[in-house]
C-alpha cells in the first residue's frame, strides 16, 4: 500500500482498520493504473518489443532482472539468455532508461547459436525471429514518494466520501434513500429510467490527486504481467 491506516485517517477517511486499509488498497490501485507505475518493489514479469538496435524500453523501473527470454512464434519460446547477452539500465540512475540493451555485437563461442562463426549474438536473436522479450525481476521505487503518498491518503478519503453519499446529496438527488450512517439503501425498481453510463477518463478520479501524479505518468511500454 502506498500510504498507512494513520496517513488516511489524517487524510478524512474513517472506520475501522480493516475498512480504511480496504480503501487504501482501493486507492493504490486507481495510482499504479493512473500512472503505469509500481511505487513498491514488486516481482513480476514484463514484456517489451525489440528496436532495430536491440533495445527493449521497459514499463517500470527496474531494480534487478532475474531472466531475459525472446518470445518466439514457435511452439516453445526460446531459452533464457545469458548475463552476458544483454546489459540492463534503471531510471533509477538519474540520465538513464528503464530498459534491458541486447548484444547485438560480440559472440559467446560456449552459448549454441551465439558463437563467433555463427555471427554470435547478433546471429542467434535474429535467428530466433523473437520481435518482443520476457524480462523477469523486481520492479518500482525503492520507496514510496512523498507526493505518492500523499496522494494515496488523498484518494482513500475521497473513494470512501464518493461511495456514502451526504444528507446533503439525497435532498438534491431524490434517486438516493441514505440511511444514518450515509450509505444509499435504495433499491431500484425494473421501471426506473437507466442511468446513462459516465465513460472512463484517464484520471483517479479526483483533480487533486491527478495534479500530485502528474510528474509520475508515464505511457505505456508494452504487455504487463504479474500486476
């Protein structure tokens, strides 16, 4: 979770323990969809396309990769590549990307298909055909941001104050039966007009919030898994 039970509750959300961590939990997932970030270091695995000159961008930063595997059209994906096939960067390194770098020189003469007469490593990613790669390790921030944070604290009270409508708001929208603690208990009759559907923004869901992320939206890079 991107921010504690104390932070939220300081932030207007309210209840027990559980409920508020439930609305926390609520929040950091609106955070990483909104931002295509991962705050928290997380094992997963990510795919990337490969560029002509064997560099694959990657969409979170990355900490550590424990494997690089070419996806195939074949019935079987390739076998992972060695260390020494490829060099990894991290935007954790202020000037660099959050990418993995294919050997697109050099030959390995003990890897089958990479040696030296087979046109090394150059000769075996291209004739395995693979156009994207399967990088596994651990992603995100080392530590949640500040602003993230913040954020996060935010969002859980808001989440929570959209879900229990106000006395306020049933006077206004007659649609809305609120009992006393707020939460609408009305149940729609087969004959009530339908509603017409809001259709989805890439936002939060709350102005403020969004204005706090911005700096850490990032577009998307490729096929996630493990999120």
């Amino acid at each position: 979770m991107y921010c504690s039970v104390a932070q939220a509750r300081s932030a207007g959300c309210t209840g027990t323990d559980a409920e508020v961590t439930s609305w926390i939990e609520t929040a950091t997932e609106r955070i990483t969809a909104y931002t295509r970030q991962q705050f928290e270091p997380l094992s997963m695995m990510v795919v990337g396309d490969v560029t002509p000159g064997g560099l694959v961008l990657l969409p979170r930063r990355v900490r550590s990769v424990s494997s690089v595997t070419p996806v195939t059209d074949g019935a079987d994906d390739a076998p992972s590549l060695p260390s020494s096939a490829y060099k990894v960067t991290s935007s954790d390194v202020l000037g660099q990307v959050d990418a993995v770098h294919l050997a697109w020189g050099g030959y390995d003469d003990l890897v089958v298909g990479a040696e030296s007469w087979n046109g090394g490593w150059s000769g075996l990613l291209e004739g395995w055909g693979a156009e994207q790669i399967r990088v596994e390790g651990e992603f995100g921030y080392a530590s949640v941001p500040p602003a993230v944070v913040q954020a996060c604290a935010l969002l859980a009270a808001h989440i929570q104050a959209q879900a229990a409508p106000s006395d306020a708001d049933a006077t206004e929208d007659p649609s809305l039966d609120v009992d006393d603690e707020g939460n609408n208990v009305r149940i729609e009759d087969a004959t009530d007009a339908p509603t017409t559907p809001v259709a989805a923004s890439a936002s939060t869901g709350s102005t403020q919030v969004d204005a706090l992320l911005a700096s850490y939206v990032t577009a998307g890079l490729g096929l996630l898994g493990g999120v």
